[in-house]
C-alpha cells in the first residue's frame, strides 16, 4: 500500500476480483470448521465506477449495490514483510440513484450527492469530487459528483481525527435538497491485530492454516485471500472470503480452502481480517439504504505455496 498522497489514488483504485464463477459457492467444511463460512467469490463488473477498496472500506462490491449510501469510518494496517503502514480512513457517499451515469452500453454508477457540510465528530470532512475511475480506467475529465473522504497521513491525525478502539462516531450533515439534515452513530470495535501468521511468513495449501489475533471482535468478523502483485496498479484481487460465525480469537482455515485458490504468479497474497460493526439504516430525504459502519482492518502479506 502506498502511503501520504497515494493513499486517495489506492482507495480508488484497488477494487476486488475473484474467479469466474456466475455467484458466490459456498465450500463444504466438516464439523470440525463448522464456524466457519467459506464462498469463492464471482468475478467483479470491471466496468463500474470504483469508490474504494474493499481492504480498505471493508465493504464488498456486492454490498455496495445493496447499499447505495456508505458511512464508513475504519482504522486500517497493512503489514507487507518488510514494512508496515497504518492510517484512520473515513468516508460518508450518498449515490442518488436517480442521477445514472452511463457508458454506451449500461449504468455504471450514479452522481455523488452534497448534502452540504459534514462532520465525523466535531472533525470536518473534505468535500470532494469523485474521480471518474472504474477497475481498468481513469478519466481526469470527468467525475462522480461528490463524497466526503477523510485519510491521515501514515497515523498522524489530520484535525484530531484517527480511528480509536470503543468510541462513538457521530457523522452528521447540514443537508441540501431533499436530504434532510442527518446524524447517525456508530461504535467502533476493539482494533485487531493478526499475531499468527507472521507478515511475510510461507504456508502451504497442504496444511490447515492457523490464525490468532489480538483484540475482541465486532459484530461481524470477515476474512479476504486476495491475490497480490506489488507492481501492479491493482495489487488486489480478493478470490475467497471467510465469514467467521463463531470464535474468539482464533481460527483454523482448513488446507482444502487454501486449495482452492486461484495460481498467482509468484505466490503471494493478502489475506484481509475486517473486524466490524454495523448497522443499516435511513436518511431522511434519501430513498436508498444506508450502511454505517465502523471497523479494524489489519491485512497481511502471506506466500503461499
């Protein structure tokens, strides 16, 4: 992950991409990784605008349809080997889906609404222009209409605001048009941090993967395998996701899930752990659903052989 200035192109630009499969497939676990839920995820419409990435706002492209408005406030780590960057990222984006953005063949987005100023806290959050980005492109010329996207620079606060452990993130909004001034909450969960496997470290498809972390989980606790090339200005693609029913904190990934990763290059990749909470809601004025979230992500680069 790149870090200061780069992080707004990342958040872009990273966007995920699983195998050619028409929907999610569920694989079969025993009793003994029965808290465990395990799909192989379908490949993303490479085509759609991208807003950011899912192992940075946790939220997958799915979802994103589900939900046309995000309010997102998370504390991220990203551990490579060799280095590590951390930083406080939060977002508040109101798609109106009555503005459609178009290609010559389908919808694939919508304009960004202003609902005036807007605060996380008593923090400010920039109001910005969308860039006009999908997977594979960047048009400098156009844009999305607005967001309100906040990141530090590498953990040093901008305005007082880094994502912190067990507090209440208020965003709150002036509103404009038909949406109604807003305020909504959500409170983050404890941060997590991946203590086994170390960053770095090989493992083998042929052995059950054991995992433990540090911290008490969220409301929900999700794990990515993504694909990942450190040269690439799409290093990850995420190819399976791991839904943890139950467990404190640890699990054991059975051998025959890391089977059925797709052949990378070299062999490495990043495995996301998003700890989360959530909840779904409404803003008045605004006819589509509203996911407010507040998570710890902690990702890591593996080999995997």
């Amino acid at each position: 992950m790149r870090r200061s200035g780069f992080i707004l192109a990342l958040v872009a630009l990273l966007w995920l991409v699983g195998c050619q499969e028409n929907s999610p497939v569920e694989l079969a676990l025993d009793q003994s990784t029965a808290a465990l839920e395990v799909k192989v995820l379908p490949a993303i419409d490479s085509t759609l605008i991208v807003d950011a990435s899912v192992d940075t706002s946790g939220v997958m492209q799915q979802e994103e349809h589900l939900y046309p408005a995000t309010f997102l406030v998370n504390g991220v780590k990203t551990d490579l080997g060799a280095s590590r960057s951390t930083f406080s990222y939060s977002r508040i984006l109101l798609n109106d889906t009555k503005k459609p953005i178009s290609d010559a063949v389908k919808v694939i987005g919508y304009q960004g609404l202003d609902v005036g100023t807007a605060k996380v806290n008593s923090v400010d959050l920039p109001k910005v222009l969308r860039p006009f980005r999908t997977w594979t492109s960047f048009s400098p010329d156009y844009n999305a209409g607005r967001a309100y996207t906040l990141v530090d620079q590498d953990n040093q606060p901008i305005g007082n605001f880094t994502y912190a452990s067990g507090q209440t993130y208020r965003f709150v909004a002036d509103g404009r048009g038909l949406v109604s001034p807003f305020e909504l909450a959500i409170s983050s969960p404890e941060e997590i941090t991946v203590l086994e496997p170390k960053a770095g470290s090989v493992v083998f498809k042929n052995d059950d993967l054991q995992v433990r972390w540090s911290g008490k989980v969220g409301e929900k606790f999700r794990v990515l395998i993504s694909s990942f090339d450190a040269r690439s200005n799409v290093p990850v693609k995420p190819l399976l996701q791991i839904e943890v029913i139950e467990g404190s904190n640890s699990i054991t990934v059975p051998a025959k899930v890391l089977k059925n990763l797709q052949a990378n290059s070299d062999g490495r990749y990043l495995f996301s752990f998003i700890s989360m909470n959530r909840s779904v809601t409404s803003v008045p004025g605004y006819t589509g659903n509203v996911l407010v979230q507040a998570a710890s992500i902690h990702n890591i680069q593996l080999w995997v052989k």
